[in-house]
C-alpha cells in the first residue's frame, strides 16, 4: 500500500501537533478520485494540518483517508459539511471522527452508527 501525505511545512506552523481529536476519516471515495480533488475540498471546512490517502499498489485509492486539522472545532465543521456530501451524482462522502488512529468503518445506517454500538458487536468476537 502507497500513502499519499499531504503534511503543513514545519515553518508554516507554530503552534503544538494537534491532538487526536483533530482526525477525520473519510470513506466511501470513489476510487479514482485523488487529492488534486479532495484536498482543496476539504480545505474548505478549516486549515489542514495533514491528509493521507491510502493508494494501492496499483494507482487507485483504497476508498478512505483521514484528513487532521489544525483544530477540534475545524475537524467537527468537516463532519458536519462532508458526511454525505454528494462528491459525484449518487456518490456521497463518508465522515465520522477518528478514535484513537484506529479505521473507523462506515456503517450504513441499518447497521451499527455509534461506537458504543460497535465496541458491544465486535465484543461478541474479541474485547473493545
């Protein structure tokens, strides 16, 4: 797997790393869109600190990415505009906050949509 990483120039930033609370994953992305289009799209929601778009081996993306803004408040604004934001016609985004650097999956909405809904379904597998 490739990663594509938009990182902030260490000059350009002064302030400490942003905490965890600052990620957002992004699913559901058609795989032949790149960050030519989601960066300046989801720079509209606040000032980026990094974004990373998984890439396969073969050129296409993986269908997900996380984006880190610069703020907690920034990282809400992004859930709010861009989960199920209609990035092509009957093709829309997927957001949702990011726990811990850990793959948040997009349910649909018979499924889980909570992590606590989540943590009790995996429990019945392994522990949360």
């Amino acid at each position: 797997m490739i990663v594509f990483i938009l990182l902030k120039a260490p000059h350009a930033w002064n302030g400490p790393e942003p905490s965890r609370n600052c990620e957002v994953f992004i699913g559901r992305i058609p795989h032949d869109c790149f960050e030519d289009t989601l960066v300046p799209l989801f720079r509209q929601a606040g000032e980026l600190f990094e974004f990373r778009l998984m890439i396969n081996f073969s050129g296409w993306n993986r269908g997900y990415a996380f984006a880190m803004y610069t703020t907690e408040a920034e990282a809400g604004n992004a859930i709010r505009i861009f989960n199920n934001y209609m990035i092509r016609p009957s093709w829309q985004l997927g957001n949702t906050a990011c726990f811990n650097n850990i793959l948040s999956v997009i349910l649909n909405n018979s499924m889980c949509s909570t992590l606590a809904k989540i943590c009790d379904h995996r429990k019945s597998f392994s522990s949360c």
